[in-house]
C-alpha cells in the first residue's frame, strides 16, 4: 500500500539534533538548533516557570479543553508583551489573537487565513530566512519568494536592494520580516531603516507578516518589539506571529500566538472568528499546559518581574559568549575578521563557514552547526569555549 512513498530527506535543523543526540564523544557541542543552555550546559527550567509548575500542581486543575482561539489570560498577556500595556490598536480593540501551537503553528494557521482570504497571494521572505518559512507558507498553498537581505561581502545588510524588491511587489503580497534577532543571520535593521521600510510597506498596499521568535534576546523585552509598535503607529494592516519556545524555555509545550492588527473592532472580530474556524480546521484547539505556565508568571506581577530578570540574563549570557568566542578567535587567527560575532544580535551568528567546514566541525571535532554556516550562540559556555574555538580555528586555518 505505502511502497510507492519516498524516504523522507529529514529536516536540515533537527535532523542535525537527532545526529547530536546519538553522538558518543564526549566532547561535542550542539550550536546547531536554536536552543538556550545555560552555563552548565543545561537547557534551563526558568525559576518563575519552575514557580509556577508548582502553583498549578497545587491547584490540580482540570485537563479541559480550551476553546480554539486559547486561553483568555493567556491571550491578553501575550498582547501586552507583543503590542505593549500602552497599545492604541489595544485600547481600540482591533487586534485579534490566538493562542498558537508555537511560533510555528502560528505561522501556519496565519498562511491558512491569508491563502483562504487573499487566494493569489505570495509570500516574500528575506534571503536567507529561517529554513521552514519556506515549508511552512509552501505547505499551506501560498507562494513564496524571497528579497535581497544577507550580503556576504560586506557581513552586512543589502538594504537598498531589500527596499527595491519590496517597493516592486504587487499590492497585497506577503512581506514575512523578523522583527529582531534575525535567523540566520543575526543582522537587523536600524530604527531608521524600519521607519523608512514600513513607509513603502504602507504606501504600497503589501501585507507585513512579523515573525518574532527571540523576543527579549537582542535588546530587551520592549526594545525587541519595538517594529511592531512602530507598525502599528503607521496605521498599518499586519499580521504577527510570536514564539515563547526560546524565551520562557518552554521548548516543548508548544507554546505561541498569531495577532492580526485590523483597523477596528468590528475588522478585528471577524478576522479572530476566521482564525478560530482555521484552527478547528486543522488541529481544534491548542494545548493546555503551556498555556497555563505561561499565564501563571505572567499575571503574577513578582512573577512576571522574576522572568523579564531571567530574559535579561539569558541575552546577557549570550553577549559574554559572543565577546569571548571573538576573542578566543582572534587570538588564534590574528587579522581575520570576527567582529561579526559582537555585532550580530540574538541566538545566531553567521560565521560564513561553507557546508563541507561545517561538515568538517561535525565530523572532526563534535561541533554542531547548521550546513548554512548558522551557529546557536547560546550553546557555548565556558567549558565547551575553547574546544569550539580551537575546532573553528582549525578549520578556518585550513582554508587559507
Ligand atoms: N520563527 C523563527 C524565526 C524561528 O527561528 C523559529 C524556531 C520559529 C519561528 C518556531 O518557533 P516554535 O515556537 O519552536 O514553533 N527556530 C529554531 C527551532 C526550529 O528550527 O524548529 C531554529 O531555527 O533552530
């Protein structure tokens, strides 16, 4: 009956995790998917989640099921991160949020409303961009193409390029742009560059789908956001998708959201209506647990306090291992240039290592990274450092 079904050719991220996983050495380290572990290598239980795990067990809820939009305090929370406690388009009511199945989920239930309601659309995602965009958007019908962002030359951004493109797209095209800490690359735009983008955004009737996964890992939990808000001061139409996987170490539970900002109330109930029917549509309605972690720290304001501090250490810890990891680099490689390390924002950096260098990582020395050149910052640590230094160094070496 199946024989005719082709192997699957695995996902180039996780894939990478399972091998990770089955790896004996005891020596090895996984900067390849885009996991926080803290300084002993340990992938964190935050201590106001671990706080909040034993309220609920306390509580000893029943396991109902939520209705398909998610939970209300849940939802409400979320606003009030993504959009901030001072939000118009909140006051105003024209925002309708679901509770997702992560970042992911929210992706695609938001691709399944656009392909429904916008049925010739396209998608336009930044070259690179986080590898399962492309699946995602693909998967539910939608088109996707892809704008100028990443120039190698120059470890920089091709802005003008990046502008070009979007200002030639047909009104009503998908822009999907990473509010901060962008993967791959780990290069954002200026305020001034957003400003100037978000004005050709409205001008030219497109469609901003923001897609944050790393709120509070660049600048802050406020600064990070601060696209969106800016958005939303332009009287802008968007979508935006957001990801608690990274940033409450909340991997597993599955946990996220998809806001639309519509121009009133009466625009917004709709939209949340037709998201609820894609939901019903696809899995009925989102998980519990997550949910209730989630809502539990952040309605409790000492609770919510206690996280925001552990988000702060998380993209402090971060920042040290960049500084360190440059320097270790530099020491060995004297004139080659990594000051990309510091100057790129969040979980990544790109190191311009080619597939087979990074083949090589894997294979010599245990050190994950993606086939892309990606490398997870937030895998190293003090005693992994300098094996991942020196293995890098080796392998640049060999390149000159
Ligand atoms: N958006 C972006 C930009 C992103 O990097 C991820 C995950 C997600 C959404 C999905 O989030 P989630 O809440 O897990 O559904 N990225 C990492 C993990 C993965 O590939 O699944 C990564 O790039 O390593």
């Amino acid at each position: 009956m199946f024989a005719h079904i082709p192997a699957y050719a695995g996902d180039p991220i996780l894939s990478l995790m399972e091998a990770y996983q089955a790896d004996s050495r005891r020596q090895k380290a996984n900067l390849s998917i885009g996991l926080y572990y803290d300084d002993d290598g340990r992938i964190p239980v935050l201590g106001s989640v671990g706080a909040a795990v034993l309220q609920l067990a306390e509580q000893h809820g029943p396991h109902t099921y939520l209705p398909m939009e998610g939970m209300a305090p849940y939802r409400h929370a979320l606003q009030q991160l993504v959009f901030g406690s001072d939000s118009p388009a909140l006051k105003e009511k024209r925002v309708a949020t679901i509770q997702s199945v992560g970042g992911s989920g929210a992706l695609r239930i938001g691709a399944e409303f656009l392909k429904l309601y916008f049925p010739g659309c396209a998608v336009w995602i930044s070259d690179p961009s986080w590898e399962n965009h492309q699946v995602l958007f693909a998967g539910a019908g939608v088109a996707v193409h892809t704008y100028p962002y990443y120039d190698p030359q120059t470890n920089g951004l091709r802005f003008g390029e990046m502008l070009a493109t979007i200002r030639g797209l047909p009104a009503r095209s998908v822009v999907l742009l990473q509010p901060s800490c962008h993967n791959p690359t780990g290069i954002d735009l200026s305020r001034e560059q957003w400003a100037e983008l978000i004005e050709v955004l409205r001008q030219h009737g497109l469609i901003p789908f923001l897609d944050m996964a790393y709120q509070g890992f660049g600048h802050g939990l406020e600064e990070d956001a601060w696209p969106v808000r800016a958005l939303v001061d332009a009287g802008v139409s968007f979508l935006v998708s957001n990801s608690f996987s990274k940033n409450f170490s909340l991997y597993g539970e599955r946990c996220g959201g998809l806001s639309v900002v519509t121009p009133n109330e009466d625009e917004a109930n709709r939209v949340l209506g037709q998201l609820k029917a894609a939901v019903r549509r696809v899995y009925s309605s989102p998980p519990l647990h997550g949910a209730r972690l989630i809502s539990t720290v952040l309605c409790d304001p000492a609770l919510a306090g206690q996280w925001a501090a552990e988000v702060a250490q998380m993209r402090e810890r971060i920042a040290r291992m960049r500084r360190s990891l440059r320097e270790r680099l530099e020491a060995s490689l004297p004139g080659a240039p990594f000051d990309y390390l510091t100057t790129q924002r969040g979980m990544f950096s790109y190191t311009g290592l080619s597939g087979p260098e990074a083949d090589c990582l894997r294979e010599a020395h245990g050190v994950y990274v993606l086939r892309s050149g990606r490398l997870c910052v937030a895998g190293l640590n003090d005693t992994n450092l300098e094996h991942v230094a020196h293995a890098m160094a080796t392998v640049l070496r060999a390149r000159c």
